[in-house]
C-alpha cells in the first residue's frame, strides 16, 4: 500500500474511533474529510512530507492534521490514534464491519447494552435483549442478523482487487533481490478467484536467507507468523497472510503446479499420474517407486519425467497447459487443446462509463481521451437514468442534452467512438426508467438494477427477463447487483436469463469493478453454454477504474469465454454493425 493509502485508511479509524468514542461531528467528518482528500490525492505525500509547508497546502487538511501526517511520516506512529484505540474495547472496531452498521449504532450497542465485540453482539442479537434500545426495532434487527451471517459466511477472505495490488508489490520487492531468478504468484490468485483467502509466493534463484529477509521487512508485513530456511508466512497490515517459498530451478514447475492449486485440480492430477504408473509432487513428476513426498526426489539422484516447467509435467500426463484460472475440477483436464480464453490485450471498447454529468468524475472529452489512450476505438457514453436521483441521474431533458454533447465530442474526436447512451435503471416492476421513444434515441443501452436488490428470486427473474427482452437493450448490466462481501444481490435464474438473452441478442455483462465481478465466473459459463454475448465492461467512473478490467477478464476466464463471444474484442466496424443489427433482431 502507498504512503496515501495508508494514510488515508488510518484516518478513516481515527474517523470511526472518534464517533465510537461519541467526539463531536464537526471533528468526525474533518478526519473522514482528510481521509478522503488522501486517498484522492495524485502527488506523493512521503515526497510532499519532504517539503516545508506541502502538506499543510494541501486543500481540506488542516495543520492539525497536516501535523498527524507528518507524524507518522517520521515515526510510524501517530500518538492521537494510538490513544483513541485505547478507548475503546478492542473488538469494537470489528462490529463496524457488519454491512450497514455504522458507528452510530455501534456506540450504541455498546454504551447502551455492553456489545464490545462481535461475539457479543451475536449473542445479544440471538437473546433478544437488544430489542427495545432506541432505534432498534425488530426490523433492524433482522436487517443487523441477515448482515451478520452473511460476513461470517464471506469470512475473512479479501477481494481480489485489493489481495492483487499487494501480492504484486510483495513479488516487485523480492524480484529486486540480487541473485533471484523468478518470483511468482500461486494460489487462488493466480486462479483469480473474486476472493483470496491468503497470498502464495514462489521464488528460486538467489540465496533462500536473503529471500526471506527481504519478504520479512516489506513495508506491508506486520509480524512474522512463521519463519524457516525456504519459508515464511506473514500477516500484512490489511490483516491478510501471505507465505513464501523458495524452491530450487529445476523444480520450478512443478512447485509453481502444486501451489497454484486448486485442491481438487491436484487431487485429479496427481490421480492421472498414478494411472499412468507416475508420482505428481511439489518437487515433480516421478517414476512412482522413487518419489517421495517429504524430501526432493533429486536430493536422493532421482531423475524426475518433468519438473522445470508447467508445460512438461501438462504434456508427461497427456494434457495440454491448462490456463490456472481453469484450474477448478470442472471438467478441464478433458480438453484437447489449450482454450484461447479472452486477455486483456484483446479489449478493444469500453461499453459503459458515466460522465460527470451524473456520478463519474470526468467530462466526456477527458474518458474520451484516456479511453483512446488505453487503445480503445469505442467508448459508450452511458449516465445513469433519472430514477437513479443518489447517482445524479438524467431526466429527459438533461440526457437529450447530454447526447448532443456526446455526440458534438465525437464529430470532434478523432481515433475514438463514442456511442451516445445510458445506463437505464430497470425498475422493481422489470419496467425501464425511459420511454421508448426516448430510448430508441438512444446509441447504447445497458440496462441494470440498481435498487430493489432482495426481491424474490422468481419476482428478480421476470424482472430481468423484461429488460434482456426489451429491444431497444444492448447489455444487460450488473445482473444481480451484488457486492461482494456486503451485499449478496438478486438470486435470479441465471440459466433462465441466459437463454432469453441468447434468443434476443441481448449481451450480458461482466462488470469488471471487483467489488462486483458480476456477472460472477459461474454465471459466465451458464451464459456462454446458452450462446450469448459477453460485455466485460469497467463501468468507468474514475480514471483508475479503466485499471479493473483485468478483473472482469480473469472472472471472464474462469467462466471459459473466448474473444469470439466477447462484444468488446470486435472491431470498431463489427461493433457498429453488432450495435444497428441488434434493434432489428425480432423478439420473441
Ligand atoms: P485461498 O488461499 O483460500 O484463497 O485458496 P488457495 O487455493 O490459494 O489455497 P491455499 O493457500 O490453502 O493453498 C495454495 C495451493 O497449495 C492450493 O490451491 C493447492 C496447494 N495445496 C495446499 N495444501 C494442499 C493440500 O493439502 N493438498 C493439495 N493437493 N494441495 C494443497
Ligand atoms: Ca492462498
Ligand atoms: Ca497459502
Ligand atoms: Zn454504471
């Protein structure tokens, strides 16, 4: 994590230690305000820390805090948080991250009832004591049970585009290390699942001790769970663990093999080379006499079938190189060949991004550009609707404005295009939020729900069914509205959609936000086996949302799309034609 981001999570706690502790709101939101100014913040602050005055300059940071910055900055600590943390029971800041309850109530349920932990706050849930404490009606309290059960469900597991960042920051650290041959990622990351439970590391090349020094004092790693000669386990600040192997060269392979995992792709693995009369380990594919799962077999002069790379071991047991995101057990070790899986090289259009003219932070001539920049020959234009009123959606009027100034940026951009569209939300009813003369003015139309998310899966089914057959819908967006770890979503008959939608032409999206990754992989391959299209689309608000789309494509992986069934690998002219050939296609 950068200095900013650091930063701004440690006074996003002093934010919520302070309303916990009952301080004033004027001093809550100064601190949740300078959190917020951090994070957002494109220069330096340890650069700036360097300069008299830079931070005190900086808009919306006070000298008190400016004062705090530059505290942790020389120290690594910051007294003021320290105490706060002091002042209230240790387990209390837990409590604050079940969905929806915020710092407010938890004073509450604290001051008032003596919940102190999660623990407590579960039992006080399951006795029924907390009825009756103001504001808590039964209502929210089965709003604070549903919110519990789901977070012990998703239980200690980062997303992966928070797990990502870390595990390339913690590989670049040790790839600078001298004498070092290669340093990978394994595990569910390489995988790319939508959670990580913990980081895996390999490396060979280089001294073993010096390795595991330099994974030690990484900036991020907080304590040292275990340590030996060729391994490490470490939790990080986020409260992530990460582990570290060192393997020898030759082995690389087939360690890189056993430690990305899955499990169950092993088990399978290991249960081919033993009908072929052959031993599968970490240290690589042996004769099966000879193998032995405690010590190299190359420490003893045994020759293994394969050992350095992937590939040999795939091809001693009669298998192509299966692409890890595959690697779960269902079904890829029947594959004839490697699949040529969508990359991110090959996204060539970004089919839903908002403006500022409802919640995105750029004009439309700024995402034009970075769009161009990144590649792109299309970019959809798509603000949200006027039911969306939190999202500073369009009314009619608004959006036909809106539209002429797409439309006057593209005549004036040259190397992109730009389709003048919206994101309509789908009401509860399975209505869309526009009419349809006003839609059909439309170059572009991702239809999403956006509210109403805990319907009844069979109301959520008709619901969505409505908008994949409206025919003036291009992508369907965000199916289910999840968010991971926070909010489960509409629970629809995926397979149901999938059909309507292949029958209608009516692509359907992978968000690539990774606090969505939804469609999710399962529901990609559902989708895939029907016929549709697939969107991977960032739903850009910001610039460096542009930077989730290797999300969407790994999640898009899992689910086995290949380019060929992926709207934003077409060309410029094909996508054009897709888009005009879409509104003529007969409806059923
Ligand atoms: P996670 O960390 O929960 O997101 O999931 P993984 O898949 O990263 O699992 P992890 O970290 O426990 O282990 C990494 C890989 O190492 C795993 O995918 C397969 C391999 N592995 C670990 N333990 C075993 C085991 O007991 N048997 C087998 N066959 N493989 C194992
Ligand atoms: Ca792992
Ligand atoms: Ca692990
Ligand atoms: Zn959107």
């Amino acid at each position: 994590m950068s200095a900013n981001a650091t930063l701004a999570a440690l006074f996003e706690e002093m934010a919520a230690l302070l309303e916990l502790t009952g301080a004033n709101s004027f001093r809550v939101s100064a601190h949740a305000k300078v959190a917020r100014v951090l994070g957002e913040l494109d220069a330096d602050v340890e650069a700036l820390g360097r300069e008299p005055g830079a931070i005190e300059a900086i808009e919306g940071i006070g000298e008190g805090s400016a004062g705090r910055i530059r505290e942790w900055l020389a120290s690594g600590s910051i007294k003021d948080l320290e105490s706060l943390r002091k002042q209230v029971p240790p387990g209390l800041p837990e409590v604050l991250r079940v969905p929806g309850l915020g710092p407010k109530t938890a004073r509450l349920l604290w001051k008032e009832a003596g919940v102190v932990d999660l623990a407590t706050l579960k039992a006080k849930l399951a006795s029924g004591e907390l009825l009756g404490l103001p504001r808590m009606g039964e209502k929210t309290l089965a709003k604070i049970r549903e919110s519990l059960e789901f977070m012990e469900k998703s239980g200690g597991r980062a997303r992966l585009g928070e797990a990502a960042p870390v595990a390339e920051s913690l590989a670049r650290h040790l790839r600078a290390v001298k004498g070092v041959a290669r340093v990978e990622v394994a595990g569910s990351l390489r995988r790319g699942r939508e959670t990580i439970g913990d980081l895996d590391l390999l490396a060979c090349g280089g001294d073993p001790a010096g390795l595991i020094e330099a994974f030690r004092s990484h900036p991020e790693v907080r304590s040292v769970l275990a340590a030996g000669e060729t391994k490490c386990s470490v939790r990080l600040a986020s409260g992530m663990q990460a582990d570290l192997r060192v393997v020898d060269s030759s082995c690389f392979g087939a360690a890189w093999l056993y430690f990305t995992g899955s499990k169950e792709h092993n088990v399978r693995l290991r249960e081919r080379a033993i009908a072929r009369g052959l031993r599968l380990n970490e240290y690589g594919l042996f004769p099966h006499a000879e193998a032995d799962e405690d010590s190299p077999p190359q420490s003893r002069g045994v020759a293994p079938v394969a050992a350095a790379s992937e590939e040999e071991i795939y091809e001693a047991l009669g298998l192509p190189w299966i692409p890890p995101e595959l690697r779960e057990d269902h079904g890829e070790l029947s594959l004839r060949k490697t699949p040529t899986l969508v990359t991110v090289e090959a996204i060539r259009s970004e089919l839903h991004a908002h403006t500022r003219a409802s919640d995105g932070t750029m004009s439309i001539e700024e995402i034009a550009r970075l769009a161009r920049d990144r590649g792109f020959h299309t970019l959809a234009i798509t603000d949200h609707s006027r039911s969306s009123v939190q999202a500073n959606g369009l009314d009619p009027a608004r959006l036909r404005r809106h539209l002429d100034a797409v439309r006057e940026a593209d005549a004036r951009l040259d190397g992109i295009r730009l389709f003048a569209g919206s994101e309509v939300d789908i009401l509860a009813d399975g209505r869309l939020d526009y009419e349809d003369e006003l839609l059909a003015e439309l170059d572009w139309v991702v239809a999403s729900p956006h509210v109403a998310l805990r319907q009844d899966p069979k109301v959520a089914t008709e619901r969505l069914l409505a908008a994949v057959r409206h025919p003036l819908v291009h992508v369907l967006g965000h199916p289910t509205g999840r968010l991971i770890g926070s909010r489960p979503g509409l629970e629809p008959d995926i397979e149901a959609i999938a059909k309507a939608a292949a029958e209608c032409g009516t692509a359907l999206e992978v968000n690539a936000n990774h606090h969505r990754l939804d469609l999710r992989d399962r529901h990609v391959r559902i989708a895939l086996e029907a016929g549709c299209w697939i969107a991977i689309n960032c739903d850009v608000h910001s610039p460096e949302q542009f930077d989730e789309l290797r999300y969407g494509v790994v999640t898009a992986r899992r689910g086995g799309l290949t380019p060929d069934r992926c709207l934003n690998c077409l060309d410029a002219r094909t996508l054009d034609a897709w888009r005009k050939a879409k509104r003529k296609k007969v409806h059923k």
